[in-house]
C-alpha cells in the first residue's frame, strides 16, 4: 500500500490534479462483501490490494439488509467479490445445526444472500472465495458439509491451517482441463493453495460444474459454464497481495469480466436493446401484473435488471379446424390477447408504452420506459376475412407470423403436410395487404416453398422474427443458407432464437454459447446487416445461460468476448430489425 508523506497541502494538490479517465476506460468497480465483527463492517486489506494489483477499484460493501439500499449498490458496480469468513447457518439448506458447527451469524448470512441474488439477477461477474464459494453453491442450490471431519468420510486433510496465509499448505487437483479455472491458471494440472476452512462444498449447485479438488476429495472451486459466476475454497487474495502471480490471474480474469460487464452497460445504455418475439400473452392469467414479477421469463422487473429497452409480445395462436365458427374463434382470441396487452399499459402506465414506429421506441426509452411492440403469430387468426389485417393494424401490430406448426388457409409450414406448395392464392392476397399497411411479413414457421413463394410475391422486405442456422442444428424450422442469403438480398433480417430444440440437436445442452455460434455463422454467411435476435420466451425459449429477459446482457458480454463493436451490437439488439420496420411502415400512407 503506497503511503505518502503526511503533508495536507501535498495531498490536497495531488487530489485537485488529478485528471479522471473517461467513462470508458475507468477501472471497474469490484464490489467486495465485508465481514462483520464488533459492530464493524470490515474486510481483509489483503481482498482490496489484490482488486487493486488486478486493476480494479475497490469497494466495500456494508453489512446491511435494506434491499433498496444494496440494489442501489449494486447498480453502480461492475463485478462483485464474495469474501470469506465464518460458517453458513445449516437452516438456510434446511439442515438441523451438528455439534461440530461454529459461531454462525443469519444476519451476516441474510445480507450476503441477499447481495448475490441482486447480483445475480443483474448477471453481474461474481467470485468467491471460501466462505464466498460455499454461499454461492448454497444460493445456487446445492449443499454443504457442515463439519468435513465429521461428515465426509474420504482421508482427510488439515483444512484449516496454522501456517500464515501467505503460505501454502497443500495441493488441489484441477479436475476439469477445459474449464475457466484451468485457463486461468495457465493449464496447470496441480496448483499449491493455502486453507482456512471447516465447512465445504458438499453437492455442487444445478448446472455448476466442480473444477478443482483437494487430494481427499473436497471440492476447491467451481464454475458455471456459461455464466461469468466462479469460486475456490482457498484465500487467493492473501497469496495474490503477497507477490503469487498465479493467484493475481484470478483477480486479473475477474476485473476483466467486470470490465467487459461494464462496457455491456454502457452499450445498453446508449442504444436500443429489442427482442423480437416473446409469447408472454400466452401467459397471462387474469389480474396478471407486467410490472410484478408474476412468473414468466418476461415482465418489465426482468427487462429493467436485463437493461432491456423493448419487446415486441406476439398473441399467438395454435393451429385448429379451419372451419368458420373456429376462424371465428381464433380470430377473437387474437383480439383478446392484443386487448390484454392494452390493459397492461393501462396498469403500468408510468413503466411502459405501447408502440408502433421505430421512432416511438427510442422516445419511449429516453423516458425511462419500456417499450412493448404487438405482433400475431399464425395468420390464422386472419381466418378467411382479409378486413381482420387492418383490425390487427388498429390495435398497433407490426408483424403477422404467417402459420405455425401446421397448414393454415394463407401458406404451407415447415411442419405438418404441404397443402398449397407455398403460399395459397389467399396467401397471396395476405401479403399484398400487408405490404399495403406497412405491416411486417414474417417468414418463421413457413414452409421453404411458403418462404420462396413470399420473397416473390412481396414488394417489401421480410423477416424471420425468432429462426436460427439450420447448418448448425438440422430442424425444419431453420433457415438454409440459401434461406439466409436470398433474405439478406431482399434487405430483410433473421432473428436468431433461443428456443433450444432449434439451438442445438442435443436440446438439453443448448446453450448460451450455441446462441453465439448461430448468430456469427449467419454474420459470416449475409453480414451483420441481417441478424437480430428473438428469444421465444414465454413460448419454451430459454438456453442455459440464458433463460429470461434479464439474462439477455449476457448475449452482448458474449459478444464482445468475441470481438463485436459497439456499432455491431446495436445492430444485432434492434438496430436491424427496426431499419427494415421503418422502411415497410415508411410505405403505409393511410
């Protein structure tokens, strides 16, 4: 720690000459849990010289269980540090306390879980260390031994050791070589660590992957692998502020997904953040709230933790007869859902407006709101009757799906029997009314002969508002590469969608990354003109790693990881989308 000489004159000049980066380029804010001890909120100089030595800045965090006092906190830092200290109440994973335990302190534990669920939810980059990583498992939901010496029955090390901090006392096998763990310690199959502990990892929480072990078997650190969320068992911080290097890399890859967190923010702040289609209608029970947190993986809480400025909520309706009192039916339904979506702005007037123009969403963000789009997934809500399209128009729809999983009376989809060979001679009609009203065609669902059929027949550009590579995951209801270059050459766009089963073949392992995959393949295939990205939440999309609306910032971490600009960013959150809106609205005089 630099001291300097105790001259108030000296430091003051120092101070007022001091010349702040730019925004930018500031170091990132690492929020750092503290202790309790003696009615003290404090922490080891040891954690803030290592977040220091890493190039980040330092702060602590109070011990303090006011929610809106440590949401504000954590709004204003860019990655957050779970210190070590005393044992975890057993209560808190439904155990009854064994003799063995020590002095626990719910207080102290309240005010960390409390902390890691605000981070959490915002997808802040988390690390823990020691007591860190035995909360972060336990709010993750997995388990703890309470006492290791009486619990576990491999041989055993001494965990908690006499020696200074500084040192180390014993080995940890890194047991995952593609791990996060593993690349930050340089590919390192054995590492040296120090130990201060009597309670440990037990169960590692759902979807975290164990990385590392002592030689009897006690869980040393773990990851999630999609999430910049990771933890050890040892005191790196004591190591790191006393000249270990190998232990400084962890605080250096932590300050570096703070930063890249931070520049995600910023990006979000400047620009329109859309998702092109969610099916939350779908949900919405009576007396549903937009702006609670009632269930779902869209609401306006998880859009603002997400910094997500706009959806665009389809009412979707599930193929049926075609007879007329079904039309009739489904066509009413439509209405329904559109009507619902009404009466939310009307409860939630002050957090959202309905919008219809690529300009009212930017206006709509600048006041602080979100912005909800409409739109109709399967055109067979139009039913026979082309009059329910300027219906549809009225309520503020932007696009119309034109089938689902199934033929309707407008095209062929991509599942089910053909009937038409693309679009029928009403289909034909469909698309020139919309084309008339400024009206979205939207190709997702469609049959390749309905697909082909409407690039023809529109005299406007098209878009697939929730479709993905089907060069990377063979399903029906992908776009070819010849897809996704004769929409491109049209000016039309793709919205990649994190519907699973569309992200990756083997369902249940599609994830975040996969995501990335189908949006740089289609960017290297038509450019980054033509991509975006809906989700299809609400309608079973969700990818591990990234699982509702304020889980979609870890798509622009990700991106940028991988080397998209600023400008890139934007273009794949809305900007896309929005330019091809604005030139088929632009053609509606009405």
């Amino acid at each position: 720690m630099q001291v300097r000489h105790p001259s108030l004159e000296a430091l003051y000049r120092e101070v007022d000459n001091f010349i702040p980066k730019r925004e930018k380029l500031r170091p990132p804010r690492i929020g750092i849990s503290s202790n309790r001890k003696d009615g003290l909120s404090c922490i080891a100089e040891t954690y803030v010289q290592s977040v220091l030595k890493a190039g980040g800045a330092p702060v602590l965090i109070p011990a303090i269980t006011d929610i809106e006092s440590l949401t504000a906190i954590i709004d204003g830092i860019d990655g957050l540090l779970m210190s070590g200290g005393g044992d975890i109440n057993p209560l808190y994973v439904g155990e009854e306390p064994i003799p063995q335990l020590q002095d626990v302190d719910t207080f102290h534990d309240e005010y960390e879980l409390i902390l890691l669920r605000l981070a959490a939810n915002r997808q802040l980059p988390i690390m823990g260390i020691c007591r860190g990583h035995q909360l972060i498992n336990v709010a993750f939901g997995g388990s703890i031994y309470q006492d290791i010496h009486s619990q576990h029955e491999a041989r055993l090390l001494k965990h908690s050791q006499t020696l200074s901090r500084e040192y180390a006392s014993h080995s940890v096998q890194i047991t995952n070589s593609a791990s996060r763990l593993s690349e930050i310690l340089n590919k390192e199959p054995e590492i040296l660590v120090n130990s201060f502990h009597h309670q440990a990892v037990k169960e590692v929480a759902p979807e975290f992957k164990g990385t590392a072990a002592a030689p009897d078997d006690i869980n040393e650190a773990m990851e999630h692998p999609e999430k910049e969320i990771f933890s050890v068992q040892w005191h790196p911080e004591a190591m790191a502020a006393n000249g270990d290097e190998l232990m400084l890399e962890l605080f250096k890859h932590h300050v570096e997904a703070a930063r890249l967190f931070k520049e995600a923010k910023r990006i979000h702040s400047r620009n329109v953040i859309l998702d092109s289609h969610t099916d939350t209608p779908m949900i919405f029970p009576d007396r549903f709230n937009l702006g609670e947190k009632e269930g779902g993986k869209v609401n306006l809480p998880l859009m603002e933790e997400g910094m997500v400025d706009a959806a665009i909520m389809v009412a979707y309706i599930p193929q049926g007869k075609r007879d007329d009192e079904s039309l009739r039916q489904a066509t009413d339904f439509a209405m329904n859902r559109l009507h619902e979506i009404h009466r939310q702005m009307e409860i939630n007037r002050g957090k959202m407006n309905i919008v219809h123009t690529p300009q009212e969403v930017w206006v709509t963000k600048a006041a602080g709101k979100k912005a909800i789009m409409l739109g109709v997934e399967n055109g067979y809500a139009i039913g026979k009757d082309i009059k329910n399209i300027i219906r549809f128009k009225e309520l503020g729809v932007s696009y119309i799906t034109l089938c689902h999983n199934g033929s309707n009376d407008i095209c062929d989809s991509a599942r089910g029997e053909a009937e038409w060979g693309g679009l029928s001679p009403f289909g034909k009609e469909v698309v020139a009314e919309m084309n008339r009203l400024g009206i979205l065609v939207d190709l997702s669902h469609a049959a390749e002969s309905t697909f082909y059929d409407v690039l023809e027949t529109s005299t406007q550009s098209v878009i697939a508002s929730h479709s993905s590579a089907r060069a990377l995951c063979d399903h029906p209801r992908n776009l070819t590469d010849d897809q996704l270059k004769a929409l491109a050459a049209r000016q039309g766009v793709v919205q990649v969608c994190l519907y699973k089963g569309f992200i990756n073949e083997d369902a249940e392992k599609a994830s975040l990354s996969d995501a990335i995959r189908h949006i740089t393949h289609i960017v290297d295939l038509i450019g980054i003109n033509h991509v975006g990205i809906g989700s299809d939440f609400d309608g079973d999309g969700e990818l591990i790693g990234c699982r509702a609306s304020n889980e979609l910032i870890n798509i622009t971490v990700r991106l940028l990881k991988e080397g998209y600009s600023e400008n890139d960013i934007a273009k794949i959150w809305g900007g896309n989308l929005l330019r091809v809106m604005s030139r088929v609205q632009s053609a509606y005089n009405g």
